[in-house]
C-alpha cells in the first residue's frame, strides 16, 4: 500500500517590500491537488468522519466490516474495565498549498467548505497528535465468540477489530489575494501569478486512522490459554503476524476511506 510518513513542504515565501520585478522573478507555489495517504500499512484505514469534539477511543474494539467500508462503533468488544494505553506524539505529515477544488472531493478537508475561493487559498497542516491501542486481556472474549458464531466461517476474513488508533490534527491557515501595486510585503506565496498573504484565519479538525486486526486472528488470540500471549499486545502481535506472513491482508478494490457507523 502506498504510505507517505513525512511531506514537508516550506511552500510560504516571506517578503517585506519586494519591488514588482523581484515578485515576476519568485518561483510560484503549485497547490497540491491530492492529500497522500497517510495510512502506513495495510490493516489501517482512514476514517473519514470528524472527531472534532468526540472521544476517538470509541473505536477501539470495535468491528471492521471491509465489505461496505464501516467501522461499527456499536458493535464493540472493548471489555467496560479495559485498558487503552494512550500515547502523545508530535509527528508532521503533511504541509502544503491545496487545490480549492480538493475541498470537495477528500473527506479530511470537508471542515473548509464554504471557506475558500478563487481569492482565498489554504495552506494545510496534517499532525499525527496522538495514538492508543488495547491489549488481549481488554477484549470480551464471549462476545467476540458469541459474534463470530453468527459469521459463517468463509466469511469472516471480511471482519476485523479495531486494535488501535492515530489521532490527526487537520488545520488550515488562509491567505488572501492582496493587489500588486508596484511591491508587495508580507507572509505569503505567489500562486497563479498572484499574491497571497496570510490572513488572520484558521480551522482546524480532528481526524482518525484505526488500526485493525482480522477477526480470525484476534479469536485465536483471545482464546489462548499461553499467558505470554493473553499479556501481550495486539498490536504487536498482529505487525509481528503481518511481517512474518501468517496473516495476508487482500488490498481493497479501491483505496477508501471508511464510514464510522455508531448505530445499528
């Protein structure tokens, strides 16, 4: 699967009093007209629903249903005494100018709607701000087993358990058209022949990529009686299992984001 860890574009150009030749001799900014993909191996999915203002560990434990491209909060084997262990991260992953039209078409970007035009551009910033993930001895082990009892077993593959989560901070600082009359000054960047100057504004959105294990091997985990394995992580169990080929993950049609689905 594609991945891009780190994209780190100094896209802003900084001028104070720049005459109008210097502006003709700047080189211009090319607004990206697609966000990479910022999941980093195939048993992550990007969610395309907002976090803004809700607790993304709700997904944890939760069921996967690689089919129709939803995460069903509301099926959920998070035990209620269940351990998440929660750790804060600062990483860039991405930083550059955006296509307006970019706006509508990825769902990370929606927060901007209604915010930008031909006069107004965004420049966005993608944060990795945090990640948790969850242990065996979290997940209820009867109803994980009461559920797989009502999958048939050819189909099961087609399930996972969301095992943990990477937290991202969207945010958008704005810059708007300024006419040039003989210099230009300020914060900005030169795109299409314009300039852009950085405005006051800002947004922001949280968004969350969930990280999965496959129903099979999540039961056959739980279900073991090795105390080295019921402590152990899923995480580590299920890169470990992936990396040594024991599970083998078939990539989607199409790359996707997945729906959040909190109700039956």
């Amino acid at each position: 699967m594609k991945s891009i860890l780190k994209l780190t574009i100094m896209s802003m150009l900084f001028c104070a009093g720049c005459d109008d030749d210097y502006f003709k001799r700047m080189t211009p900014v090319k607004p990206v007209s697609e966000l990479p993909v910022f999941t980093k191996q195939e048993n992550e999915i990007e969610i395309a629903d907002s976090f803004k203002g809700t607790d993304p560990t709700m997904v944890l434990g939760a069921i996967v249903e690689r089919t129709n491209g939803q995460v069903n909060s509301f099926v959920n084997f998070l035990k209620d005494d269940g351990k998440i262990e929660k750790k804060a991260v600062s990483e860039l992953a991405f930083r550059d100018f955006v296509e307006n039209s970019l706006v509508a078409d990825a769902e990370w970007l929606t927060f901007l709607k209604g915010q930008l035009n031909d006069s107004i551009r965004a420049e966005v910033t993608v944060t990795e701000v945090s990640n948790a993930s969850i242990g065996i001895s979290s997940i209820d082990k009867d109803k994980l087993q009461a559920f797989a009892q009502t999958i048939a077993q050819d189909k099961r593959d087609d399930y996972g358990v969301v095992i943990a989560y990477r937290d991202f901070v969207v945010s958008a600082s704005f810059f708007k058209e300024q006419a040039i009359e003989g210099n230009v000054s300020g914060y900005g960047a030169k795109i299409g022949g314009k300039w852009f100057g950085k405005n006051e504004g800002l947004s922001a959105d949280h968004r969350v990529i969930a990280v999965w294990s496959p129903l099979p091997f999540v039961i056959e985990n739980v279900s073991s009686s090795d105390r080295t394995i019921s402590a152990a992580s899923l995480t580590a169990l299920t890169n470990k299992a992936l990396k040594d080929g024991k599970i083998r993950i078939s990539p989607l049609d199409r790359q996707r984001q997945f729906r959040l689905r909190t109700r039956p």
